[in-house]
C-alpha cells in the first residue's frame, strides 16, 4: 500500500543532544533538594543520589547514530544488460538509486533499547516536482516473519528492483516451520535474477512498523526489549528520481527509547518536582537522538 501526500513528517527531535544534558542536571538538583529536605544523614537520600550516580553513568557512554556516509549505488541500464534483462520502462523517464543507512546502537550494559525510530526526507526544501519517492522500502512488517528465523539475511535487488532474499540464506539450516518457510518462498529470490547484491541485513527486532513506499519520506519502527551489547540495524529504499531533478539531499532523525520501568521509583518519585519538559524525557526513557543531513547524496557517483 502506498502513502498519500507529500508532506514529510515532524522530524523535530522533540529536544536536543544539549537539552539532554539540561534534563540530567534537573533531575540532579531535585534529588539535592531532596536530600536537603530529607536532612543530610538520611538514608534514602544518599541511596537515591547513589542511584542517580550509576544512572549519568549509564546513560553519558550510550549511543544511537547514523553512520556519516550513506552508502549510494546507482542502478543502471547496465545492472540488467549484464544479466540479459530488459530493464523497467521507468527506467527512460527516472533515475533510480538504492539507499542503505546503516544504524549503531551502544546501550550500556544491560540496559535494553526498547524502540529505535528511523525518518528519512528527500529534498525536504524543494518543491514536490523536484522531490524523489520510495520506489521500494526494506524491511517492512511483511519480513518480520523471516527475520525471526535469521536475525541476519543476504537480499538483494530483482530486476523488478524488489528486495528479495537470495537463494543461499536459509540452505542447510535447522527447518523451518511452514509459516515461516512460506514467508521465505514469497520473499525469495530464486525464480528471479538478482541485479543488485546480496547484502547483509540485520534486524534483531521482533516488531517492524515500516511507512513511505511511494512517498518522499519514509519511516521505519523497531521494537524489542532484547538486549544487545551493540546493535547496527541498515535500513535500505530504492529511491526514484525524475531526471530533472540534479541534487538529492536527505534528512534523517533517529530516536531509541527504553521503557520507563527501567527507572527506580525513587528516581520515578523526583520526577514531580522537576518541570514538564523534563518530566517526559524521562518518561520517555530518557531517549538518545541523532539528526543528520547528507547533502548531494549522488555528486561522487
């Protein structure tokens, strides 16, 4: 199903890297003034200070970050000439181009991220006739199946550019159940001639909510309370192109959260006496962000 409309999303992060230093040191003062209030020699005092403590730790050596290079390959007549294809006729009036963003997650030990959010904007400055669309989008809800499976799979491209497992991924592996092997048999490669690929693609997460397939934004929701020591989800659009259109800028936001249970309540009690800006990145899992633009994405090619 395609998305209707060409307005991207709020890609606002709702605070920044900056703010999340200021939320830190708020919720410091209010466990002070607590312990002021409470009498220096309280025990439940310096026990909710000795929380916070391991708390800041934890959270100043966590990441989520896009990598700085967005790897760009475009897909030409000559991907199908060398496998004696006929290429799409879209192929005369676009170009088109395969996206992979990959991700890394560094949560600090034994502590879960429970969603990761994805958003990506194509030329969000420009007006709609100089703006690309999401040809195709990976992975989708339609994966999630396969994905449990082998957390790691090799997909490509099909001449349809269709992301399409390649034949290998599963051969000689333990067998699989017959919900599971018929998500294979739909998303395999093996009646189709793969042009592009394979590539590894890793998703650990057992919910995928993927929006954006023929929009010029697409969105991706992973959640999970697995823990992992480092994550690094890709992310792949084919992504078409008028050919009037000479530069491609793309706008990414990322956002991992963790659930709020997390927290101890005394650091959950605090929360009252901190302001509301406050109170919900903390609510929140006091989540990590990262906003990053790359610009003339095509230029090198």
């Amino acid at each position: 199903m395609e998305d209707a409309g060409y307005a991207c999303p709020d890609l606002t992060l709702g605070f920044s890297p900056h703010d999340r230093t200021l939320f830190i040191q708020e919720l410091s003062a209010a466990a002070r003034d607590c312990k002021t209030s409470l009498g220096s020699t309280s025990g439940q005092a310096d026990e909710i200070n000795n929380q916070l403590e391991a708390l800041f730790d934890k959270l100043g050596s966590e990441s989520a970050e896009f990598s700085p290079v967005l790897d760009v390959a475009p897909l030409t007549n000559a991907l199908f000439s060398k496998h004696s294809l006929e290429p799409p006729s879209d192929i005369a009036r676009f170009d088109f181009y395969l996206l992979t963003i990959p991700v890394t997650l560094l949560p600090k030990s034994g502590w879960a991220f429970r969603q990761l959010e994805c958003n990506l904007c194509f030329n969000a400055d420009a007006s709609d006739q100089q703006r690309p669309v999401a040809h195709e989008i990976f992975p989708t809800s339609e994966w999630i199946e396969v994905f449990r499976a082998s957390q790691t799979l090799s997909v490509g491209l099909d001449e349809n550019l269709q992301f399409k497992l390649a034949p290998s991924s599963f051969g000689g592996g333990p067998r699989l159940s017959d919900a599971v092997q018929a998500q294979v048999e739909l998303k395999s490669g093996v009646k189709s001639t793969l042009i592009l690929g394979p590539f590894n693609y890793t998703i650990r997460r057992p919910k995928i909510v993927a929006v954006g397939k023929g929009n010029v934004w697409v969105s991706w929701r992973l959640d999970g309370e697995e823990y992992f020591e480092r994550e690094v989800p890709r992310f792949g659009v084919v992504l078409k192109v008028p050919k009037s259109i000479r530069r491609i800028d793309v706008l990414g936001t990322l956002r991992a959260e963790r659930d709020f249970h997390f927290f101890t309540a005394d650091i959950r009690y605090l929360l009252k006496y901190v302001r509301e800006k406050t109170r919900r990145f903390w609510e929140q899992g006091a989540p990590v962000v990262d906003k990053r633009m790359w610009t003339n994405i095509t230029a090198p090619l």
